[in-house]
C-alpha cells in the first residue's frame, strides 16, 4: 500500500502542497521581514541598548512570518500583533509572578491563558503564546522587568513591524496591509 493510499484510507487527503507563490511575492515577504527585523534591531541598539532593555525577542521573528510572508492572513492584522503580544505578554508576567515556583505550571498557564485572552479579544496570533512563554522561561533579567516587559520588548518590538509593513507591504500593487486595522 503506498503512503497515499494509506493516507486516503485514514481520512486524509492527498491533494498535496499549496501552490507556491511567485517570485516577486517571495521578494517582498524577504525585503519586508529583512527590514522589519533590521529596524527592530537596530532601534534596539541605539536606544535600548544601555538600559538593559531589547526590541528582539523570538516570537518577534514568527510574527515577522505572517506580517510579510501572509499579510493578508486574519492572524497578521494589526490588531493581532500589537494585541495579542501585549496581552501574551501581561498574562506570561501574571503567571510567572503567581505561580513561579513551579516554572512547568507558569508556563502551562500563560499560554493556555493567553490563547484564551486572545480568542475573547479577537486578537489571536500564534507568535504571542511564545510571548507569554517568554515571560516565564526567559532570564533573570526578564523576570525583574516585569509588567514592563509587557511594553519594551512585547509592545514596542510588534509595533516596530507593522509599522515597516505599512510600508513595505503597500509598495507594490499586489500587496495591501493592512486587510482590516480594528
């Protein structure tokens, strides 16, 4: 039995990859997260740099993934990004303070809550359950920032790529960012 047929057999479909987008879309989705990334960084830099303070976080890069590669996808709106990583954020921060001593259940409950936060908002986006998790697995340094973390990495850093995708995502007559703003 071939593994199609076996795949069919399941429940499944064989109906194979998605189509695979053109080269100028693939340009722009590379020069929008490039930029995106690069101002974040370099913002970062210059002016977060001696205040133990950072735009770059992990989850920054998923987010760069919808906002440039799939600008028009529900989960890349403006609304998801800069709100589902600022209320990710303030959940992970909630339950690392509660439930710290037990860092497996901290994080448990901040992304399951931040999930749930971001369904009843409206502002789901995958990128802010690592967000949340950051707030509990990151270090000493996160930690002791606290609700702040909330703002400076998790506010400002999604804030940073929209704001390059407002551009870069407009340039060109076959993209428009955004779909929706609230």
């Amino acid at each position: 039995m071939s593994l199609a047929d076996y795949f069919r057999k399941m429940g499944g479909t064989t109906r194979g990859s998605p189509p695979r987008v053109s080269n100028a879309e693939i340009a722009w989705s590379w020069l929008g997260a490039f930029l995106g990334i690069a101002t974040a960084g370099w913002l970062s830099r210059e002016f977060l740099e001696g205040h133990d303070l950072t735009l770059m976080i992990g989850s920054l890069g998923a987010s760069a993934v919808l906002v440039y590669g799939a600008p028009r996808s529900p989960l890349a709106q403006p609304r998801n990004v800069i709100g589902g990583h600022l209320l990710s954020a303030l959940v992970g921060v909630a339950c690392w303070k509660l439930a710290h001593q037990a860092p497996w259940l901290a994080g448990a409950l901040a992304v399951s809550t931040a999930i749930a936060v971001m369904h009843a908002t409206r502002t789901l986006h995958p990128p802010g359950g690592a967000t949340a998790l950051i707030a509990v697995i990151g270090s000493r340094d996160v930690h002791e920032m606290g609700f702040a973390y909330a703002f400076v990495p998790a506010l400002a850093g999604p804030a940073v790529l929209v704001a390059v995708a407002l551009l870069v995502n407009n340039l060109p007559a076959s993209r428009r960012y955004p779909e929706v703003w609230f």
